[in-house]
C-alpha cells in the first residue's frame, strides 16, 4: 500500500507532459487505505470487521469511477478535484471507522496510529475538496493540497516497520493471554462437566478454609451417582458422559456464591459450604437432587455423605469422614443424605434422610 501510493505520487509529477497517467495515478494514491485494510483483515483473522471485504473493494471502484467520469467528460477542474478529494477522503474514514470498531483498538498504540493517520489525510482531502470549490481557478494551490493528502500514507512508511512490529507484539501479547487461559482452564477444570477437578478442589477449599472464620460454621458434601456402572453398562458411556453432565449443571444451579464445589473422581462429587449447618446442607442436597430426580433416560439417585467441618481441620479430614458416611449412605439403600459426627475411629452416622429420589 506505501509503495503504490509512492508511485502514483510520482506519476503525479508526469501529468503535464504525460497526461495519460493520471488515472493510474490516481488510482494508485485511492488504494492506500483499502489495500491496507485488506492487510489489516489477514492480520486479525480472528476478529471479525462490521463489514464483509467486498465491501472495501466496491468502495474504491465507486470511487474511483466518480473521479474517472469527471475526467473522461472534461469537467472543470474544480469538479475533479472535488470528485476525487471526496472519493479520497471517504475511503480513510470507512477505514478508520472500521479500525475504531475492531475489537481491541482501545488497548492497541498501533491500531489507534493508524486511524489518527486516515483521519488526518481524510481532513486533508475534506479541506481540499471545500477550498477547489472556493478558490476555483487556483491548479497550483490544488495540486499542492493534493499532495500534501497524499504525502501522509508516504510519510507513514518511516513508521510502518515500528507499527508492524507494534501490532505483531500486540497479537503475540493476547494470544499468548489466551494460551495461558486456555492452559489455566485445562490445569483447573474437569472438561467433561466444567467444574473444577479435584486437584483444583484441593485448592480453593484448601484457601476458603484458611480464610478468617470461614471454616467455623462450614460442611462438606460428598456424593455420587447410584448405580452409575449400570448406567453405563445399560445405555452406554455416552448416556454416562451426559448423566455426570446433568448432575453437575445442577449442582452449579444450586451453589452460592462463595460455595466451592469439584468433581474429584470418576461420578463423584465434593461441595465446601461456608456458613452452613448439617440440616442446611442437606436442604441444599435435596435442591441438587431435584430436577435429576425428573430426568428422563433415565432419572438419577444420588448418594450424599455430610460432614461439619472441624475448626482448624484440613480439607483431607473432612473428606475422609464424609467418604465413611457416604458409604454409610450406600448401606442404607442409597439415594439419601447421612450425616457423620463423631471421630474418624468412632464415627457415628445420623439415620439416613431420603432425598425424595426411587432407588434403580
């Protein structure tokens, strides 16, 4: 695009004695902003322009055939002048409106560089367009306007190393952000039922324990699917895959903000509720449970064991005495709720409370 604007700057300077190469000329100082738009697009693939190409192209032909019309039927100069001003300075506005659209343009030196260049030359074409009408008989002066419009995207080839250089960092600097999202997301989150995997678990209830009183007042939940093999061996690992699916969409329905929940392995799944008693954990496991017990193909029992967890205890204690009183809740039949007290040696298990749900 610099390099063609140079060009027709140059054939610019041939006009009087080869007047034949004004309308490449011409054409070759129209093309800048366009051919640099369509740079622009390769460049930021993945963010989508408000509009399609074509677009872009239509505009240059319409523009330039405004000017070659006044050309070829040997209107006034002061009609060429305007015709070609107009068609210039339109062309720099469409494209720094689009770059001022492009996602990211408020974080990006370069993309606003740009579009301070087009503005400026659009200005300049603008103010040569308004005085070719005022001054009507004055070649000289227009033709000095003309370049001084067009001298701007030449001027910029001494700074389009650094603004290419700009943009490329730019665009390394936000895909290397996403790379490490991406990365952060694989590292934290189980991509089955998109909630955190039990390594994550591990640290954020790890952290919401640490913090200041919230451990005091806290229970956790631990549970699983009933008869999850059957569920895979009857309707396949799929019907499996969309089961763990359901259960977890409820359970993000059902958590607080403040809650930590994860899914440490195979089809079970643990929950730290800050500030909760034993009853109210079990109200808040009937809430889970709820819309799975009206699943169809087919609807889900779910197991839970509760514990409250002790002051100053670690995540690995609690979850060691909820396991016990999950598997408390498997000997009484499953689909219940089982709340442990007691110690690790001698636990002691609260009768099972059915959660409303028909065993499989």
């Amino acid at each position: 695009a610099q390099a063609l604007a140079a060009l027709g700057l140059g054939l610019h300077l041939l006009r009087d004695t080869h007047p034949a190469v004004l309308p490449i000329a011409n054409l070759l100082v129209l093309q800048w902003p366009v051919l640099l738009l369509a740079g622009l697009r390769r460049f930021y693939q993945r963010k989508e322009m408000t509009l399609p190409a074509a677009f872009d192209w239509s505009l240059l032909v319409g523009g330039y055939l405004l000017w070659l019309g006044t050309w070829v039927s040997q209107a006034d100069l002061m009609w060429r002048i305007a015709a070609f001003s107009f068609a210039a300075g339109a062309l720099a506005l469409y494209t720094a409106a689009l770059l001022v659209r492009l996602d990211g343009y408020a974080t990006s030196a370069g993309l606003k560089t740009l579009s301070v260049a087009l503005l400026v030359s659009c200005g300049m074409h603008v103010w040569r367009m308004v005085h070719s009408v005022i001054v009507q008989h004055d070649p000289d002066s227009a033709q000095v306007l003309l370049l001084a419009g067009a001298v701007i995207p030449v001027m910029l080839s001494l700074v389009m190393v650094y603004l290419a250089l700009l943009l490329t960092y730019e665009r390394t600097q936000h895909d290397l952000g996403e790379s490490q999202r991406q990365l952060r997301e694989l590292a934290n989150i189980d991509m089955l039922t998109q909630v955190p995997n039990r390594r994550h678990f591990h640290e954020l209830a790890g952290r919401l324990l640490a913090s200041p009183g919230a451990a005091h007042g806290a229970s956790l939940l631990m549970f699983d699917i009933d008869h999850f093999k059957g569920i895979n061996d009857r309707f396949g690992h799929k019907a499996g895959d969309e089961a763990l699916c359901d259960v977890a969409r409820s359970l993000r329905d059902t958590l607080r903000v403040g809650d930590v929940a994860g899914r440490i392995g195979g089809d079970e799944f643990v929950v730290v509720l800050p500030h909760t008693t034993e009853e109210e954990a079990v109200a808040g496991a009937a809430r889970i449970v709820d819309p799975l017990a009206r699943r169809p193909h087919p609807p889900l029992g779910l197991g839970f064991g509760v514990v409250r967890v002790r002051d100053g205890g670690s995540v690995d204690a609690a979850l060691h005495r909820a396991d016990q009183a999950l598997y408390e809740a498997k000997r009484q039949g499953r689909s219940c709720a089982v709340i442990a007290t007691g110690n690790d040696e001698n636990p002691v298990f609260a009768e099972s409370m059915p959660l409303g749900l028909m065993p499989m």
